[in-house]
C-alpha cells in the first residue's frame, strides 16, 4: 500500500548541522535589569548559556561586558548575536571563537577542556 502520509504545503528543509560551542563577548551599559534582559532573550528562545561572566570593565563609562559559552547550530548561534546586538543597553557583541581570541583558548582549558597551551 502507497505511503499515506498528508503532505506539508510548506517546503522543509531537514538540517542537520553540528552544534558548536561559541564564546561570545557583549559590551553593554552596567545598568539594572540588564542581566535579566539577556537571560530572557536565551531562556525565551530556548538557548542555553552553558557558562556566563560579568564583570565592570570601565568604571567611568559604566560599561560591563558578558562573557557567555553557549552552544548551537550556526544559524542558531547567528540568531542569538543578532538578537542580543538588538537589544538596549548593548553596545557591541563579539564572536570570540569567530576571532580566534586567545583568551577563548586560555578559558577552555580553565574550565577542564584542556585544549589550551599549558602556561607558567
């Protein structure tokens, strides 16, 4: 018997592309509430942050930058810069795998990943 599957009038494409986990380094204004606006854009879109950092970097300018690990596909991980460099307070989003940071490779092997060179 022929397969009698209804047919989807929408074209969709399976993909299957490998997740890969992205440092990615947010300047924003250090301001209340910012902190909750980020974690609302990853938890409202089902992201996960496998690993965040805050930390003051310019006290004049009252600026604070996010360092997260988060993990997804390359459309995925290209949604989540875009959302967050829409977002206010956020100056400006870096891509630190992207760039090829050395201070990515120095924190992978600080959290246990051991790829990173060994420093003395």
């Amino acid at each position: 018997m022929p397969n009698t599957q209804p047919k989807s009038a929408y074209f969709i494409e399976e993909r299957h592309d490998k997740s890969e986990a992205h440092t990615l380094s947010v300047l924003v204004d250090n301001e209340p509430g910012v902190l909750a606006r980020i974690a609302g854009l990853f938890s409202g879109r089902g992201y996960n942050i496998d690993s965040l950092t805050v930390s003051e970097t310019e006290h004049a300018k009252h600026l604070s930058r996010f360092t997260i690990v988060t993990t997804g596909t390359p459309m995925v991980l290209g949604q989540i810069k875009s959302q967050l460099e829409r977002l206010v307070n956020v100056h400006r989003v870096v891509d630190l795998t992207v760039a090829g940071d050395p201070l990515e490779a120095r924190a992978g092997a600080a959290q246990g990943g051991g790829q990173g060179r060994e420093t003395h």
